[in-house]
C-alpha cells in the first residue's frame, strides 16, 4: 500500500515540524530551568507519540515521561464530547509541575477532562504543550492551573489532518509529515 498516494495535500512537511518543535523545546527549557522540580511531561496517547519523542529529546531538563489516554474517537472523524480515561499515569503527580502534550486541540474537550483530572492529582501547575490547535472549533474552555502557559505549534485550519502521530481509523500515524487526505479516503 502506498501512503504517499492517499494524501491529497502537504500542510507541514518533516523539515517544518522539526523546526517548529525545537522551537517549542527551547521555550519549555527557558521556561522550567527555574523550577526546582522536574516537570512530569504527559503525552496523550495515541496521537502525540511522535510529536512526544520527538520533543523530549530537544528539551534540555531532568524531566519525566509518561502517558495517559483519553478516548472520545469513537469512530470516524467526529468527537462525541464525552472523553474517558481507560490509560491513567504512571508517575505520581502530586505536586508536580505537569506539561499535557497533545497532537490536536479541536472541541477541546479532551483537554478539559485531562486538566481536571489531572488537577485532582494534586499538581501544581497544568501546562498545554499542543502541536496543532483549531481555534475555529473550540466548544469547550478549559484552564491552565496555577502558572501553566500555553504552547502551541501551528494553528490547523478546519480540515481533518492525519500523519506524525495523528490517524485516521488507526492509519496514516506513520506519515512523518501532516497532511490532508483524498475526499474518498475519508468515506
Ligand atoms: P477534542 O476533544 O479537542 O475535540 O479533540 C481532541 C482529539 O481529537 C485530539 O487529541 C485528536 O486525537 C482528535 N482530533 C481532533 N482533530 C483531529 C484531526 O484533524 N485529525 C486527527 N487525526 N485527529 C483529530
Ligand atoms: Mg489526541
């Protein structure tokens, strides 16, 4: 099977994202070299796997690595706003300063039930570190806790994107660039 030939447009290629990854990398350092605590980085499976490793090897920190799931995809490409978490962390949090990775930011609902979650961990602050966000969807608000920012790679246009961690119907993570695919891939 070809991949290359189900993608009908490019919107970031690898050199871009490399790019704008170290970039987030280098704020992150700046921004947690004064803490005294490690920050706990929390990457939302299954879709920041890349964009995860591929940041944490840029970020000059001791830090920890974990995961947590939160699944609202039941299937298709449309959310049905009720995110549950089957995958919980690992690392204890209590006290921690925690930075939630997440490939998309789009009802923003995912996010609002991983930040409250999170919160009753007891962590001390919640940032966001995304890759992509659409602006133009959002539904839900959510809030940073305590003096959490807000990192964000690019803005998305309003299209269904899949490749660098991202699916469709389990395919396309692999792609290393993000991209658009044909209408009848989608159908
Ligand atoms: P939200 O809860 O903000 O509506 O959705 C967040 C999750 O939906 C993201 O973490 C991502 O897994 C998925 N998602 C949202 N938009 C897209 C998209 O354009 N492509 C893919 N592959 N997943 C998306
Ligand atoms: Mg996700």
């Amino acid at each position: 099977m070809d991949l290359e030939k189900h993608v009908e447009k490019i919107l970031w290629t690898e050199q871009q994202i490399f790019q704008r990854v170290s970039e987030l990398a280098s704020e992150i350092t700046q921004d947690f070299t004064p803490q005294t605590n490690a920050p706990a980085i929390v990457g939302v499976a299954t879709g920041a796997f890349l964009f995860l490793a591929d940041l944490v090897r840029k970020i000059q920190l001791p830090i920890s690595v974990d995961f947590i799931r939160a699944d609202s995809y039941r299937s298709g490409t449309v959310s049905d706003g009720n995110p549950r978490i089957p995958f919980d962390l690992k690392v204890d949090v209590e006290g921690k300063h925690v930075i939630l990775v997440e490939d998309i930011v789009d009802t923003g609902s995912t996010l609002s039930c991983l930040i409250d979650h999170i919160k009753s961990k007891g962590a001390s602050s919640i940032s966001v570190c995304t890759l992509l966000d659409k602006p133009a969807r959002r539904k839900v608000h959510f809030e940073l806790v305590g003096k959490g920012k807000y990192y964000c790679g690019f803005e998305c246009p309003d299209y269904f994107v899949v490749g660098y961690g991202m699916d469709f119907a389990e395919l396309y993570r692999n792609l290393p660039y993000i991209g658009v695919l044909k209408p009848e891939m989608y159908s």
